[in-house]
C-alpha cells in the first residue's frame, strides 16, 4: 500500500486491519483505504490511523470493494498473491500482447491438460488455477492458435 505525504510516497508493507481486510477487491472499486502513521518512526503506533473511503457515488446496501494491488497489478500478480484472479483486469493488455502469443498450446490443449487436472486424485489446486487463467487469458485474446 502506497502512501502519499508531501508530495512523497512511502511504502507501507504487512498491515492487518481488523474490518477493511474484509473488503473485497474489484477492478473498478467504488472506495479506497487510507493509512496514516508515524512518518518519522515510520511505524503503527496508537496515533496511526485508518479509514475506509468511498472513491464513487455508492448506493444504499451497495458492497464497497477496493483494489488489492496498486492499480498495475496484471492476473498473474492477483494469482500469486491473492490466489484468484479476475476476468476483467484492464492491467491484463501486456499478458494478452506479449506472454500468451508465446505459448506453444492451443486454447484445446490447455483445456484438455485442465480437465486431467481437476479429475487427479493428487492436489493439483495451483496447477489448475493457472490452467485456468492462461485458458481465461487466451479466450480474452481471442485467438485458437498460439504459435
């Protein structure tokens, strides 16, 4: 999480925030957390605080979400860090252009290897997740052959 204090950012890495870590994330959040603490200490400290705005018009019962990562984070990032991706990150346009080209399977092969996956007796719950975003990335694409 990025913080902005005269006119510089700082880095604030490893926080648990009892409530606002429910928040669920989307790629179009309706809200932001905001972090404020020590900038000499750079520490928690009780004068820290922490607020959970709304960046959007929210209707009533509307869910408020926020993005877990910066604003950059590709499906790939979202994958390794948070274990689940999402089928509309706009961040995906260098996958689409530069990584998924490159892949020697077909949209068919990655399907095929995906159902062996899931049908395993042995836990193959990464492997999958990552059948399963390379097929996503591919439909997105829009392209059947990938040589």
């Amino acid at each position: 999480m990025a913080l902005l204090q005269n006119n510089k950012k700082d880095v604030v890495k490893g926080h648990l925030l009892p409530v606002l870590d429910m928040s669920n994330h989307s790629s179009h959040p309706n809200a932001s957390i905001a972090i404020k603490i020590d900038k000499f200490a750079r520490k928690f400290d009780e004068s820290s605080s922490f607020v959970l705005r709304a960046t959007t018009e929210v209707e009533k019962n509307e869910e408020l979400t926020i993005s877990y990562l910066d604003g950059d984070g590709t499906s790939l990032d979202f994958l390794d860090k948070y274990g689940f991706f999402t089928e509309d990150n706009p961040n995906d346009e260098i996958l689409l252009a530069k990584i998924i080209p490159s892949m020697p399977t077909t949209l068919e092969d990655d399907e095929e290897k995906k159902r062996e996956i899931d049908t395993s007796v042995v836990e193959n719950g990464s492997i999958s997740a990552v059948m399963t975003l390379r097929m996503s990335l591919k439909k997105r694409a829009g392209s059947r052959i990938w040589k």
